[in-house]
C-alpha cells in the first residue's frame, strides 16, 4: 500500500487535487500507454525484414584463453547457413575501439570480436549467420576453436600485481590510476579526538538487468555504404563514436533506429561491439541480420556494474560528533575490457562528501581488468559505489562512537541554507534540505515508536534492526570530468537537440534526440509544450523514439546518467519558446501590430484583449507553408525549429582535479526497518520509506515510478543479486534461475513522501533524477549492521549484497568482521 | 509438423518443427509480437499468454503442444481499439514505464481477476509472483490491478 | 573439483593393470560410450552419451596418458568437448597388492565448464558422483571378466 | 532458448507412450515441460524425442479412498491438487503445491514431473518420502509399485527408468504432517527443505542436501530428539553460491526441528 504524503517546504504543488496552472506538475495520462497496453509498442527484436539472417554468437568457455585456431567450415555446410565472421576478419576489417584512458589503458585493443585471445567467459570469438534462429545455433556448435587455455585472474587486488596480464599491448592490468587530494586531511587527522579506521569493505558485482535484454537489425545499403541500425543502444551518439573510427566510415553513415526499449538502467551503453559485428555481417553478406542477445548471453557477456573494494578507510572525528573527512584507497574491478571505462574512475567525485559538509578527502583510486564480464555505467554509475561508501562510514563510526546515528546524520548533513553548497573538489550543490527529507522519512517508518517494534520482534525471536540511507543522484554530467582522466580527450560539457514545428495543418510535431526506455519523454515533453504554445498535451505528437536520420540530436545525444528533465526538456523549451515567438511574430504581420500585442492561448495566436482577432495554429501553419505570398520580407521564421540546449560548465583545473562536473543534485533518504531471524540468517524488510526532492516534478507520477524502481533495484542488489564466479571463471548466476531478481512478493510495504528543492540552475528548475544513488542498499547494509550488534561488538557489514548465508556467517563469528574496524581515541 | 491454432479468436495453421517454442511461434511465426521475452530459464512471465483459459508461460510450452487450442495474447484484450478496464487502469496508475513486461503481466492479472474478481494485496501480488517488472518496483501495477478490481 | 577414493579388487595386480591400460576395455566401463577409436596405446578416443536423466549429454572425450610406472601408477588426462559442458580431467590410480587382492586408490581433478557447470552446480557434485560409481563398477566387472 | 531437433508425439494412450518410450531410448516424457524444456533450452541435456503425456486421461485425477488413501494421478497439475477437495484429506499436499513458483508454472507444471525430474531443490520429492507414499510405474513388462523411499535414485534419475512411465502416487491417510524450508526470496528455489510426518515416531525427509531425499526416522519428536537425529545422519550437502556445505547442513536441522514441530502441533 503506497501512501503518499505531501509536506513540501514552500507548497507548489500540495495536494493530488490542486494543480499549478497549466499541465506542467500533473499527473496527465501517458501518450506512451495507449500502445503498449495493447502489445503494440515495436521493440528491437519486433522488426522484421525479408530475407534477413539470425546471427548467433559462439562464445568463449574459458576465462582466459590464447585462440590458436577458429574452423568454421563445418558450419558452413549446414544447409540454411547464409555465412560467418571472425575474429581475423575483424582485425582486418576494422581498428580497435579507441579507449578513454592513458598508457597503461589506451594501449588495450578491444575490437567486436575477439582476436587472438578471450578474456572472459562468454567472449564472442565467431559469429554464425542462418536462415532461422535455431539453425544458427545449431551451426554455431560446429565452428570448432582451438583454446589453448592461461591462467586466469579474478580478484581485483590479485590483478593489480600482474602476474596473469590480460592485454599484452598494454603491458599491465592497471586501466587508469590516480590521487585525488581536497582539504587538509593530515591537518584533519592532527585535530581528531578519535580516528577510526576501516580495514576493508566491498562493493559487490551485480546488475540492474533489464527485462528487455539487447539486440539489433542491421541492415547495409551498398549503394550508398549507409548502415541502418534498429537496436536498443540507449546512448547513440557516443555509441556512433566508437564505431564509426572502427569501421573507417563517417559518423553520419550511421543510423541508429529505435522506438520502444525494454529498459537500459545504463546496461545498454556499450553495445558497440556486437552491433559491429552485425554491420561486418549485413555488408559482408549483403543481407539484413538479425541479433537477439538471450538472458543468460546478457548475463555472462553483456555489462556488469562496477565491483569496487575499498581499503584502509581513515576517518579523523571530533568529539562533538564532526566529521573531518576522510581518506581511502579505492580498486575498482572493470572485468575484461573498459570500454566506457575509465570514466568511473572520476564520476564519483561528482558526490565526493556524499551529503556531509566533510571538507578533508584523500582517495587514491586505480582501476583494473579481470577475466570477469566488461562492466558498463549500470543504474547509480560509480556514485553508487561512492555514496555506499560515505553511509558506511558515518554508520559504523557511529556505531563505534555509540552515536545515534540520525544525530550524527543530522549533524554533518550540508544545511538547507547553505545551499548552494560547494564541494572540496568544486562541485556546486544546487538545493536540497536534506534533513527535512530525514524526518519525513522516519516518521512514515513510525521510527518514534521504534524500541516498542523492537521488543515486540524479540518476543518473536526476531533481532530488529533499523537503518538510513541517505543518497544525491547528480544527473547532467560535464563530460569536462573526463579531461581530469586524461588531458588528451577532448570532450567537455553536455548537450542534448530537440526540435518543435507547427506543421502545415497546425499539427505541433517534436523530435527528440534522446532514448527513452520507460521515462516517459513523450508525455513530459508535450506538457511542456503545451504550457508554451497555450494548447493542450493531447495536441503535441512527440515522435516515438529516436532516428539518427531526424537530424535531431547532438554528440552526447541518449538517456543515461539522470538529465532528460534538465538536458532533454531544456532543449524541448528552447526549441518550443522560439517557435512561441516565431508564431506571435507570424500573427503579429498578419494582424499589423508587434509580437508583444500577441497571446498564445486555446492553440490560438490572438491580440491580447481582442480574442476575437485570432489565428488557430493550422491558420499558422497554412500561411507559412502554403500561403506565404505577401508577408513582410525580413520575416525571417520557419516554425520549424532545432534547439540545442548546452549546461553552463567550465572545463575543471586538472592539475587540483576541481571543478563543477554536474548540474543538479536530487536528493532520495530512505529508512528502513528489517527483522533477522538469527537461527537462519534469513531477514525481512517489514517496513520501507523512500522520501525524494528532485526540484519541481513535471510529472509526479512518473518521478514516483523512477523512485519505486530504484528501490526495488537497490533492495534486489542488497538481498539476493550478485554476480559470482567459481575459480574457473564461470559465472555462478548466469540467468534468473540463479539470479534472484525481486518479485512482487519480494517487495515490502514501500511508503513514499517528497519535498521540492527548485533548481535554480536548470530551465524548469526541476533535477534529474532517475537513478536513485542506490539508497535501498546502504539502508539495508545499515538496518542489517543494526540488527546484528549492540555498540562496539557485534559484526560489521562490510559488503553491499548480503544473502542469508552471509547474515548467518556474519553472526556465528562476528570477530571475523569486526577485525576490520580499530579506533584511537586520543 | 501441422498446427492448427485460435489466437484472439483468428484461426492460424502452420508447419512448425517440433522443436519450435510457443513464444517463437507467436512471435516469429505469426507476427504477434505483443508477448516478450524476458529470460531463458521460465523464471520472468513477460511470454505470459492464456491458453485454453489456464495461464502459463508461453517459453515452457512447445508451439505442437497448441494443436487445436485457443490461445489469448495481450494483442486481444482490447475491442475495437477500445482499452479494457485493466488497459485503462494500468495506464491511469502508472502501472508500467517501458512496457515490456506489461504484455505478459495484463494476461496474469486478466486470468487472477477472471478467478477472484476481488483479490487482497496478497492476492494480486501472487498472481503475478511469475511476473518480473524491472521498472516499477510492482507499487503501481498492485494499485492499477486493485483498482480495476473495483 | 577435486574427487578420490580407493577400490578393492579381487584379482591380482597385473590383471588389474591389464584392464586397465587396454582402452578397449577400458572404454567399456565410460557411462553411456557409443563408439571408441585408439590411435596408440598412448592415445584414445571415446564418444559417449553420458546419461542425465532428463537426456543425455553427448560429448566426445580425448584420453592421453601422461605418465606410466608398470604395474603400480598410472595418470591419464582426459578433454571432454561437449556441447553442454567442457571438461578436463587428470585422473591417476596407484595399485598395489592387499588382502589377496589389489587395492587401487584412484584421484580425479575435474574442471568442467559451459552451461552444466554454470547453472548446475548444485547437481554437479552428485552426478560426477554417479559417474564415478558407474566406472568403478563397470572397471570390477572388466576386472572379473579378465580374471576369468 | 533455442532447443536441439527433437521428435515429438502425443500417444492416445499410457501403452502407446511406454511403447515409444521403450523404442527410443533417447525419448524422454514430456508432462507439464517447467523444468525439462528449460533444461533443453540449456542444452545442457537434449532428448531426442519428446513423449507428450497431456492425452492421458488416465494420468489425471485425483481419488480419495474409503480408508482416506489419496491416490494423486502423474499428470495432475499443481494447481488442479491445490482445488482438490480429494486431496485435501491429507492438506499437507495442497499447502506445499502452493508454494512452488508461481502460478503460471503451477497451472501447467505436474506432481509426476516434480517428482520423476528429481532435482535435488524440488518439494515433492522430501514430501512424497516423508508421508510414505507408493509411486505405481508402469513399463513394457507390466504394472508395479516402488515406494518413495526407494524411488529417488540419483539427481534426475528415479525408478521409473528408460522406456517406463509413472502413472499414479498414493498417499496413505494421515494429518499430522510439516513441511519448512529456507528459500531464495519468498517461495523461491529451495536452498534446503524438510517434511515431517508423526504418527508416533517421526518420518523426516530432508531435501536440497542430497541427490536423493535423506530419510530420518526419529523415535520422539521433541526438537533435541530431532535435531540429535540429523546431526547423526551426517549430511554432506553441497555448496552453491546461495549456501555453503556448513551453512545447509545447519539449515538442515533448523527446518527438520520446524518441519516436525508442524507436525506434532497438527496431531
């Protein structure tokens, strides 16, 4: 049951009923709904074209192995097989991906299929192309690789000592390492009344899989060398990046098609490989070909999130309960090949304090490969990772220092009036009251009544345990970050195209360049609009999806990373306020009087005063288009315009490693109540709030829906979701038959409140807000440590996915644990 | 092998290997791509269809296995173009964000309501127990099915 | 996964050796062979359907014996490429005579891969299990067989 | 998901499914497919023929004896037990049938499947072990009867062998039963499960710890007396990513002691 209470600051919208004017803040009905109610949305695998091939991935079984042979000729004389591809082929035919990083990580070579070498299980070594699927498969199973088999690594800290290198161009394992170095830490530590220290804690491997998992058709026109690509890549502009270099083609040559995708969650980033791949196969066979990645292909090949350890925490605090900062020593696991890597090695300094006004950080990061699945920027990228790591801090000093933790908490959160809140490392907090959303929060989780709960759990033999989760979701990156990884990229700031015209009939027509996969683009975009050009949503047609061929996107072009409500509707406002003022133009010479007497309103353009004297949109739209004899000669309009919106950011000092590197910071506090059976290890959440201030909401409903599905993502990575390998380097939770993603009996009674911080740094002061910081998990991780033991003793939970068999591990020798953590007090 | 088979009340016959999946019929063959898949293991739903009134998993169950059976997919809820109660409820909750799993969860909350016409929480969350949502967490879906309950 | 034990025949050593260094014979006791070709004495080929209760598993095994000390020790390796699963195996048995008989301990080092050793871990313990029994009891009846 | 070639075919009757049965010995019954197909899908094990059983009238039914034997037929499904009001002289069958995955799967899924695929995590297995049940096979050389106990054989190996079919299961009457188990999630796979059956002594079946069910026979059914019982049978359980060796072995106890509580607490 979902209760939703409303107790914002300064009362925009207050209750469901009552509504700002205009549509912008309702909850109008979605423009996406009406088809895939009825089965009639068109996702990737939906496409179909004459004639065209299925291909199928042979794939490798070892972890890590040198490729001395590929013989695909025995399938070539199954009957119905239309051709192959491998991986000597695409050394050939095409250069290595260019890599982010700096020697030793630029010197990998990664191409779309593996050559020479695989690296980890599931490494795509040939690909079959036939009439139908299981032909293809069938055909797979006789390519016959000859694998001569190498040590492998898998631990991160193993690989780090390079006696198993898994990519000899570059010589080592390490991708990209670095210090990072704000404030005065040793002048922090001389200050301490205590120090604690934290030996070790671990960001364990999962994924935010989507139900949808990746695909594509590709088909090749020879005459004009034009590759058309309907696939579910949720990031074309850079996917176009990397593979239009590879194929020694112009970007433009390219054209991604998409309209309905069943989920990205960032996992649908860096398909640039396998799409590759299927444009070698459509032009080498002249044939469209069809690839459909299966679950179990998507677990063990496609993208992991990032696995990050962290060691020798040092945390100087004051008496009173201050934090002074802290410094750690990061690892973080990227499997086989970067890819979008290493730009998790700097997106988390995007919330380095986390919420906490901590002035002293020290974080010397490195990054490295393992024989493990490539990882890709899954929901709450390197942020996550980051924030987990600040909320474990503040609960075990806590619980070391027999603090409670909602004072300390409240103490060291960054203050409503401090904002806007600059960070050590420069970024700017743009609003927030991070302990308002706290006390709603523990007030929908009853927490006054907490002691009460907790005696009535023990007379069941229950050890009741409450936790806090308090997460930023910086959404709008400056891609200037990337500069502080190495000096050479040159990608800076962000942008995002949209384009609005009033059509011949007075149809309002919007083209996007973002990817939607479930947002709701359409339905946001058309309140917008509709507020501008004072008609109603149901008037706008927002075309579904996105098409390189629109001519409506820019480089950093996609849905990722929380910015649509700031970089896609900013560009949808500029576009549709200069069509505004194109229209008032219009009117303006058709009545004889200037643009200011003129009014949009009831999709009319008409003289302030005088609603008679008005033109209807489609009178609009005929004149210019089809009736234009006689207009003034400098009116110089079109009503058709493309708008590229562009953040205001400067490129970061890359010697301090400082700078703004995003726009807007949603805030999402979520509390928790769990109860451990300690016979078994096994626990439930009984209770479950999540309060979230993402600036002013456009569409409540669907914000709600983003906040809802974070959570279930985070408590499904807290309880049961995990990626984990035997020492041959299979993975042991390759499909949902292993891989326990919640169901609806999993999930526990989530009550939702809100409070709305306006941005003042963004067009319609709303944040984005979609990826959740992955607050679920540290709430968990907090409940579970406050279950298990009282101040000082008792375990420590030092991993993020904790599974029964862990609970259960942790209280029969908490000493196992709890040998991680020292405090010097002084 | 032939097959003769109803869906959404249109007959269809078609030579099908043995070997052919149910879901890849539907979707391969007869171009009704409103089911999806989710998983390769009869672990998420999103094939769920109605075959001869029982709701089951359209990946577990071989296209032969349909030889003379009526099969119901979510491309036949709607008459005419005009949504049902349950297609009208889930859109004004907000009971799906990408819709890839609302195909095969439509089919289990038509086949739990056509049952219980007023299920409790409990119960319409274990209706669609074999239904994996990635997107919504199920909050919405519950308020959508309950609501369409009324 | 590491899997031993020890066996005790009723036979002389040299007759237990006999066994079990002709791959004929040897090929008998495989679970589910269907054919076997010998390159040398040095070198063998079987193929099998090792039987999995729900179907069976084909797969094709090279045996190649590494390391040879007349009558008493013996280790072989064995690649198994199947479509379900890969294996590679180094197994030895040591004989040496016991209470009128032979006693052989056997070791296996088994390192599976694909989809039976992702998704079967759980089962796969007891299925190499079974496999071994299997060979064991196959082996005492070659034994019996060559005695006779 | 894509399967291997197969022959398929639906006999009209049990003779001719055991007939195919017996011809082929790479066929395979097909009952209600929720785990064999997705082991084909795998293929990680591929029949070469599928038998299917759906035609058999004779398989289905369920039929409550005058002496309260229930006598459930190989091809009932899960959810058709659960409506039963035969079935429910013994309640223990419907409660467990309702926590097996999910509806979709129990509409089609079968207590014969469950029972003659016998992966180790499965619930009827231990179920059918504890409460003493008779599995009737049927072969080329006519009808007989096994009980549970010596029915498992080995990890998707049961008595009911090549070229032979299950085709009933009758369970002997009684109500004081338990069933527990520790799951993946709420009534997920199975990381261990127990069923308990008193009438006097207690008949404990412990799953998930074995190929087959561990058979306890208990003399009292206090929990020390319980718990003293397992310990002796010296389990050695597997480990997998969701529990080790130890931690199975300790859950064993836990729902063995909460299995034979249920139990008693019914007598």
């Amino acid at each position: 049951m979902t209760e939703t209470t409303v107790t914002p600051e300064r009362p925009l919208v207050v209750e469901e009923g009552e509504t700002r004017p205009g549509f912008i803040g309702q909850n109008i009905r979605r423009k996406e709904d009406k088809r895939l109610v009825q089965g009639e949305g068109v996702f990737f695998d939906d496409v179909k074209r004459h004639e065209m091939g299925f291909v199928h991935f042979v794939r490798s079984p070892y972890a890590h192995a040198r490729i001395k042979a590929v013989d695909v000729s025995k399938a070539h004389e199954v009957d119905g097989v239309y051709g192959t591809l491998t991986g000597d082929e695409v050394a050939i035919l095409t250069d290595p991906f260019f890599e982010l990083s700096t020697p030793p990580g630029a010197n990998i070579k990664d191409y779309a299929l593996a050559v020479g070498r695989v690296r980890h299980v599931g490494d795509p070594v040939a690909a079959v192309v036939a009439r139908t699927r299981e032909l293809a498969r069938d055909a797979a199973e006789l390519v016959e690789v000859d694998y001569e088999p190498l040590p492998l690594v898998l631990d991160a800290e193993e690989a780090l000592k390079d006696e198993v290198v898994l990519h000899d161009d570059a010589a080592s394992n390490t991708v990209w390492s670095g210090t990072f170095d704000w404030g005065d830490f040793e002048g922090a530590l001389a200050e301490a009344d205590h120090v604690i220290k934290i030996e070790r804690l671990h960001f364990d491997r999962f994924s935010s899989t989507p139900l949808e998992c990746s695909g594509c058709l590709v088909e090749y026109n020879r005459g004009t060398g034009q590759w058309t690509i309907h696939g579910n890549h949720q990031m074309p502009g850079v996917g176009a990046i990397w593979m239009a270099p590879a194929l020694r083609v112009g970007i433009d040559k390219l054209r991604f098609v998409s309209q309905d995708i069943g989920g990205g969650f960032g996992n649908k980033i860096t398909l640039h490989p396998q799409f590759t791949a299927c444009c070698l196969l459509a032009r080498k066979l002249n044939r469209p070909v069809q690839w459909t990645e299966w679950r179990t292909d998507q677990h063990t090949a496609n993208t992991h999130g990032n696995e990050r350890t962290f060691l020798d925490i040092t945390v100087p605090v004051k008496a009173d309960g201050t934090m002074l900062g802290f410094s750690v020593r990061a690892i973080d696991d990227c499997g086989a090949f970067p890819r979008y890597e290493p730009l998790g090695c700097i997106i988390w300094a995007q919330v380095t304090p986390g919420c906490y006004r901590w002035r002293n950080v020290r974080v010397d990061f490195t990054q490295v490969c393992t024989n493990k699945s490539p990882v890709a920027p899954n929901r709450g990228y390197s942020r996550m990772q980051h924030l987990w790591l600040t909320e474990r801090i503040i609960d075990i000093v806590a619980g070391e220092l027999g603090l409670d933790p909602v004072d300390v908490r409240k103490k060291n959160y960054v203050k409503n009036e401090e904002f806007p809140y600059t960070t050590p490392n420069g970024c700017v907090y743009d609003s927030g009251d991070y302990a308002r959303c706290l006390d709603i929060a523990l007030e929908l989780i009853g927490y006054d009544k907490i002691e009460e709960k907790r005696v009535d759990a023990e007379s069941r033999g229950k050890l009741l345990g409450v936790g806090i989760g308090s997460t930023l979701d910086s959404g709008t990156n400056n891609f200037g970050q990337s500069m502080i990884l190495n000096p050479e990229l040159q990608f800076s700031g962000n942008n995002e195209v949209a384009t609005v015209k009033l059509d011949i009939f007075g149809e309002v027509v919007v083209t996007l360049g973002t990817v939607p996969q479930g947002q709701g683009h359409e339905t946001t975009t058309a309140q917008v609009v509709a507020d501008i050009l004072g008609c109603t949503p149901d008037e706008i047609n927002v075309r579904a999806g996105h098409d390189s061929y629109w001519n409506s996107h820019a480089g950093f072009s996609g849905t990722y990373a929380s910015q649509f409500a700031v970089t896609g509707l900013g560009a949808v406002k500029g576009a549709a306020d200069k069509l505004a003022g194109e229209m008032k133009q219009l009117a303006a010479a058709v009545f004889g009087c200037t643009p200011d007497d003129i009014e949009l309103a009831e999709s009319q353009a008409r003289i302030k005063g005088n609603p008679e004297a008005a033109l209807p949109f489609m009178a609009l739209g005929a004149i210019l288009n089809a009736n234009n004899a006689g207009l003034p000669e400098d009116l110089d309009i079109s009503l058709n315009v493309r708008h590229v919106y562009r953040p205001q950011f400067e490129k970061p000092d890359l010697e301090r490693k400082y700078g703004n590197l995003t726009l807007t910071y949603a805030t999402q506090i979520h509390a928790c109540v769990v109860e451990v059976d300690p016979e078994t290890g096994v626990y439930d959440i009984v209770d479950y709030a999540a309060v979230d201030d993402c600036g002013d909401r456009i569409h409540p409903q669907i914000v709600e829906g983003q906040v809802h599905g974070a959570t279930a993502q985070a408590l499904g990575a807290a309880t049961h979701e995990i990626f984990t390998y035997d020492e041959e380097g299979n993975l042991l939770t390759p499909n949902f038959y292993d891989y326990h993603v919640p169901h609806a009996l999993d999930m526990p009674p989530l009550r939702t409140g809100y409070i709305e911080s306006t941005s003042p740094f963004t067009p319609l002061g709303a944040k984005g807000m979609g990826e959740g910081g992955g607050a679920g998990i540290h709430a968990v991780c907090a409940a579970l440590q406050n279950a298990l033991g009282k101040r000082g003793e008792g375990p420590i939970v030092w991993r993020s996915c904790n599974p029964y068999h862990r609970v259960w591990e942790m209280l029969q020798n908490p000493a196992e644990t709890r040998k991680f953590v020292s405090v010097e007090s002084r | 092998m032939d097959v003769n088979v109803t869906v959404n009340g249109e007959s269809y016959e078609r030579d099908v290997e043995p070997r052919k999946l149910l879901i890849h019929f539907l979707r391969d063959d007869l171009d009704l791509t409103g089911s999806h898949i989710g998983c390769d293991t009869g672990n998420c739903g999103a094939c769920s269809v109605i075959v001869d009134g029982v709701l089951v998993k359209s990946c577990m169950m071989l296209a032969v296995q349909a030889d003379g059976s009526n099969v119901e997919t979510v491309e036949g809820l709607a008459q005419d173009g005009e949504l049902n109660g349950l297609q009208q409820a889930f859109s004004e909750h907000h009971g799906l964000q990408c819709g890839y799993c609302t195909p095969g969860m439509l089919m289990s909350a038509t086949a739990l309501l056509r049952a219980n016409p007023h299920p409790s929480e409990e119960e319409i969350r274990t209706g669609i127990q074999g239904n994996i949502c990635r997107c919504t967490g199920y909050v919405n879906i519950v308020e959508a099915i309950k609501a369409a309950a009324e | 996964m590491k899997v031993s034990g020890e066996r005790q025949f009723d036979a002389p050593v040299a007759t237990v050796w006999g066994v079990l260094n002709d791959p004929a014979q040897m090929a008998k006791t495989m679970p589910g062979v269907e054919s076997f070709d010998i390159q040398d004495d040095k070198h063998w080929r079987a193929h099998v359907k090792v039987p999995l209760g729900l179907g069976g598993l084909r797969m094709s095994i090279d045996f190649e014996k590494t390391e040879e000390r007349e009558p008493e020790f013996a280790k072989l390796h064995a690649k198994g490429n199947g479509v379900g699963a890969i294996m590679n195996m180094d197994t030895s048995f040591q004989l040496h005579e016991a209470d009128g008989g032979t006693k052989m301990h056997w070791e296996a080092d088994v390192h599976i891969l694909g989809p039976v050793a992702s998704m079967g871990q759980r089962v796969l313990q007891p299925i190499v299990n079974q496999q071994v029994s299997h060979v064991l009891g196959a082996l005492d009846k070659q034994v019996q067989e060559a005695k006779a | 998901m894509l399967l291997r070639e197969v022959e398929y075919a639906r006999p009209a009757s049990v003779q001719e499914a055991v007939r195919l049965l017996s011809d082929h010995d790479g066929a395979r019954a097909l009952a209600g497919g929720q785990t064999l197909i997705n082991v084909m899908k795998a293929r990680a094990a591929s029949p070469d023929a599928l038998v299917d059983l759906s035609a058999l009238a004779e398989l289905k039914g369920i039929d409550l004896a005058a002496d309260g034997t229930v006598t459930i037929g190989a091809m009932v499904t899960y959810t058709e037990l659960m409506a039963s009001a035969e079935a429910r002289a013994r309640p223990i069958l419907g409660d467990v049938c309702a926590q097996i995955a999910d509806v979709q799967v129990r509409n089609r899924g079968t207590i014969g499947g469950n029972v003659c695929s016998n992966d180790p995590t499965n619930h009827l297995p231990p179920l059918m072990v504890s409460l003493g049940a008779t599995m009737h096979i049927v072969g080329a050389n006519g009808e007989r009867s096994v009980p549970a106990e010596e029915f498992f054989l080995g990890v998707y190996m049961t008595a009911a062998g090549p070229g032979e079919l299950l085709t009933k299961i009758s369970v002997p009457p009684g109500k004081s039963d338990g069933f527990a188990s520790v799951t993946i999630g709420r009534d997920g796979t199975c990381i261990v499960n127990a069923a308990a059956s008193v009438n006097g002594g207690v008949r404990l079946a412990l799953g998930c710890v074995d190929a087959v069910p561990v058979l306890i026979k208990a003399g009292a059914t206090d929990d020390d007396a319980v718990r003293a019982a397992v310990r002796e049978a010296n389990l050695q359980p597997p480990s997998d990513v969701h529990a080790s060796a130890d931690y199975r072995r300790h859950l064993a106890e836990v729902v063995a002691v909460r299995a034979a509580g249920e139990a008693r607490g019914k007598r």
